[in-house]
C-alpha cells in the first residue's frame, strides 16, 4: 500500500496510547484524521484539541462522510477492538483498505532507519529515554512511544521522518511487521499467555523477531537472554555495561562501559535498577547510531520520564506518593526494589489493582509473592480490559495468596480514606487499569490533609 495516495485516516480505538501517536503523526502530515474510541479520557481531548473529531458511540452514522469513501480512506485499528464492533465489521464488509497499527507502523517506518525496543518489560520507559536522546543530539527522527514524555507531553515526538524509534510490541505478535536496523530485546519473561499458550512459544516468537533485522542490522540483548547479540547489563562483563554506580541527590551516577570507551561521570534521575538498564540500552543504541558521546551524556542528564513510570505526585519530608503502570509480577518487583533503594527505612503501602483475568491466573503466585514484599497491601478488583470473567479467579483469591500482616480488599471508592488511615510514608498506586484515574484524586486529598 502507498501511504502517499490515501487522505483520510480513520482510527477505531484511537484513545490508545500507541493509536493516538499515529494519529497524532498523521494530523501534522495534515491527512484528514477521525476516530472512534469507547471511552473520553485525556488522550482524546488531547487528540480534539488538535481539531481530531472523535466520537464515542460504536454507531456506522457517527462517521463523517469523506471516510465513507474506500478509495481515499485507510481504517486502522487495534486488536484490542471486539469482533463485534459495528464500525469494524462495516468497514470490513465493504472493501475498505484496513491495517493494524502495528502493520501501519512498519509501513511508515519501512523506508527509515529504524531503532526498535522489545521486550516484555521496559519498552515505553527506554523508547521514550532513546527518543530523547537522539531529540536532544538534533537527529532528524520520530518517536512513537507508549507512554505520555514528562518532557514532551506526548507520545510522539517529531523532529524529522528519516530514523524512526518504536516499541516492537510483542502483544499479538505485532513486533514482527517491523524491520529494524537496530533493535534490542529488554526481557522475555512469560506474559500474554492468553495469546501464546505458553513461555516457549513466546520464546520463539523473539526469537523471529531476532531475524526480522534489515541486512547488516544489529541486535542488542540484555545479558542473560537466549538470544545472540550485542550484549548490555549492570556490573557485569557485557559489551555495554554499567559500572561504579553511586546514588548522589536522589539520582544514578556511574560510568559506562563500551566495546571501545568508559563514559565517565554519566547521571540518570529516574531510581531503579531496572530504569538503570533502560537507560544503558538506549545509550548503547544511540552510540551505535552514531550520535558522540559527550553529548548523549548531557542529553541523559535532562531526561525526566515518562507518565505513570515511577512517577513522584508527592515527594516531601513527610509523604512520598508514586504512581506506576506495573502489571506484571516482575514489573512490581522492580518497583519494590526501586522504593526500598531510595527508601531503606520507611513503611511502603501498595495499592494494586491486577489487569486481566487471564494474567491474574497466569501469575497469581508470582503477583502474591511480589505483593508480599510491602509493608501494607491494599487490593483492587480485577481490571477486566478485553476479557469476560475467569471462574474462581478474583482479587479475593489473589489477596488469600499474599502472605502479609496487613492486607485488604477494598473499592475504588475506598482507597482515600483507606490511604489516610494508614501510618506508611511511601504510598505507591500500581496497575495498569483504570486506577489511573484515580491518581489525581488521591494527590489533591493527601495535599490537602497536609
């Protein structure tokens, strides 16, 4: 498909974090954008602040006439959409040209020079690191991320079109319409079993992700992976490795080892190991890109985050309130390890709510071991997202699995006041649902107690 011959493009779920980038990339190439989403959230506005029509009732009558036209209109979509979606089926019954975002994205990075971050864990947080990195050294690139930038308020970042930087994601095989000249595998722990069946299975899709490389393309992987590449971890005998490292001021500061130099003195503000090997990765792209040293240095110094990623609402003497987006048991074990390095000795509470039914069951030892770690737990119900109900699997049979003195079930409608009873001075909110919703409710209450 030329993308050169279509005008109009319209999305169906393009409140999507990775959909809304696209839409976003398309608007400023001024294509005529729409959508449908089923829900209004911030990224919609955002979205209809541009001048993005977007309407939130799965009705054929809701979509304007130009996009009734199937010569000169694309339907993207995400997988995430049901099978019985009214808009889907319309535009599928009646020729019109329909991609997949991830097939969308490897079309529109085909002709770029592509740098792709895989991995079951930490592809937004070092998408979004490499981005900046290469923003800040002035490469002409853009960066679809999977997260809102602390430093652009986006999930896109557009500074040229000839090198592209994108999550390779793994969820319905999706990474393997793309073909990068440089990628990187951050972790492969088992996840998304409702899709593969089982670990081997995905196991093998990295694996053809792997031999998915333009020719002469080069494959980072983290040290400890079944997979041969370019190798990085922290304090080992990688290829890129991290070494000395020392928290000054609440920030990382190390050297950094490559195949060729020691960058010395390099700070990162964000805490957590596993934040510290994002950033390795994206530094060792970006020096195989080809971008000097000495300016990827200074330009990791000034990175902020990215929304929902270990993100401080409240960081006083008193009170520490992070907000994070882990939804797999190896993700809150990340976040543990992160607050108890900054916070050896204080009391941590967690208020979790567990996304999926299938991910529940798949993991419910492993999310009540990592759960056990904290000092206090608080539980939400399963976030449903795409799936119907899992017999005997609830957040009731989660919590009976935690092995923790002081642990809860409770409600959306009970986590302040459950928070303000507490004696923790780290509250952490971690979930991938809609608990993000409730984040600035709970700032704005314990600001206002305090």
């Amino acid at each position: 498909m030329n993308l050169n011959n279509i005008h109009n493009i319209y999305f169906i779920g393009i409140g999507g974090i990775g959909m809304s980038a696209i839409a976003r990339y398309f608007h400023a190439a001024n294509m005529y954008v729409a959508g449908y989403d089923k829900t209004k959230t911030e990224i919609t506005n955002s979205l209809e602040d541009l001048g993005i029509n977007i309407h939130f009732n799965d009705n054929v009558k809701n979509i304007e006439a130009p996009f009734l036209d199937t010569q000169n209109t694309l339907v993207v979509y995400t997988p995430a959409i049901p099978k019985d979606s009214k808009e889907l089926n319309y535009f599928k019954t009646n020729g019109f040209n329909l991609l997949k975002r991830s097939e969308i994205l490897g079309l529109i990075t085909k002709n770029t020079f592509c740098l792709a971050v895989a991995g079951t864990h930490g592809k937004t947080t070092t998408t979004s690191i490499l981005g900046h990195l290469l923003m800040e050294c002035n490469v002409p690139l853009t960066a679809f991320l999977g997260g809102i930038s602390e430093n652009y308020n986006s999930n896109l970042i557009l500074n040229g079109s000839e090198v592209s930087v994108v999550e390779a994601d793994e969820f319905d095989r999706s990474f393997l319409t793309l073909s990068p000249d440089l990628a990187c595998i951050t972790s492969m722990d088992a996840d998304h079993l409702d899709i593969y069946g089982d670990a081997s299975e995905l196991t093998k899709t990295f694996e053809d992700f792997s031999k998915k490389l333009k020719p002469n393309g080069k494959l980072f992987v983290k040290n400890g992976l079944p997979i041969k590449g370019i190798t990085y971890g922290i304090e080992d005998d990688s290829d890129y490795t991290v070494q000395n490292i020392k928290i000054e001021n609440g920030a990382y500061v190390f050297d950094v080892k490559t195949p060729s130099t020691v960058l010395k003195q390099v700070q990162f503000n964000l805490p957590g190991r596993h934040n510290l090997s994002n950033a390795l990765i994206a530094l060792a792209m970006a020096v195989e890109y080809g971008v000097p040293s000495p300016q990827l240095v200074k330009a990791l110094a000034s990175y902020k985050g990215v929304k929902r990623r270990f993100t401080y609402q409240i960081k006083s003497d008193d009170l520490v309130f992070i907000d994070d987006y882990a939804h797999h048991p190896e993700e809150i074990n990340a976040v543990h390890q992160a607050v108890r390095e900054m916070y050896p000795k204080d009391k941590v509470l967690a208020v979790f709510q567990p996304h999926l039914f299938s991910r529940t069951k798949d993991f419910g030892a492993e999310f009540a071991n990592s759960l056990s770690k904290f000092d206090e737990v608080l539980l939400l119900d399963i976030y449903p997202a795409r799936e119907l109900p899992i017999k005997g699997v609830t957040s009731n049979w989660l919590l009976n699995q935690i092995e923790n003195d002081s642990k809860e079930l409770i409600k959306k409608t009970e986590i302040i006041k459950k928070i303000k009873a507490s004696k923790a001075k780290i509250i952490l909110t971690i979930g991938a649902g809609d608990i993000g919703a409730e984040v600035l409710k709970i700032k704005e209450a314990l600001v206002h107690e305090n």
